[in-house]
C-alpha cells in the first residue's frame, strides 16, 4: 500500500528460506503465483509477463540479483515482474494444512 513506505523486504537480520512458482486457487480459477518464505512472514506475489519484446536489445545482459533463483532470475530477464498480491503474512499466524490434489 502506498502509505507503507517503509520496505518489508529491508531487515538486514531477515533471512529467505525458500522461493517458488505455485498455483493459488481462486473460487472460479487459478492464479500463478510465486511465494517468498523467509524465517519470519511468507509474501505472495502474483506474476506479470511482460507481453512487449525488447527490440534488438540482449536482455541477458540485465543485471539480476545472483542469490535468485535461476528459474526467476530468466524469467525476470524475460521482462518479467512479481507483484505482492496480499500483504505478507506472518509465520506466527500462518495455519497450514494437507489437502487432497486436484
């Protein structure tokens, strides 16, 4: 939200457990999505495709973060974005459950 200004992502002491692409069901469809779980909230992000192409441009030549992983680090290449889709969730309040596959 735009009056938060301050960056969740900023703590020098937060560490970043683990990343992936996953599919979030919706009530009427499915959204691809790409979580960060880091050792104190988990942040949902909904992934953008940039549907422009660079002309003639070497997009492998944009700088990416290296402790990435290399599935994002393409597709962010790619000209690709995440956007957070929720605010994040802290991992105290975060219930978890095992459901059946689709």
């Amino acid at each position: 939200k735009e009056n938060s200004s301050e960056n969740i992502l900023s703590s020098a002491n937060r560490l970043l457990l683990h990343e992936g692409k996953l599919m979030l069901a919706d009530s009427t469809r499915l959204l691809e999505v790409y979580l960060f779980l880091f050792d104190d909230f988990l942040l949902i992000t909904k992934i953008k495709r940039n549907k422009k192409k660079y002309g003639g441009s070497d997009t492998s030549l944009i700088p990416v973060c290296p402790s990435l992983t290399p599935e994002l680090q393409s597709f962010i290449r790619e000209g690709g974005f995440c956007t957070v889709l929720d605010q994040p969730i802290p991992l105290d309040r975060l219930i978890l459950k095992n459901v059946e596959p689709i």
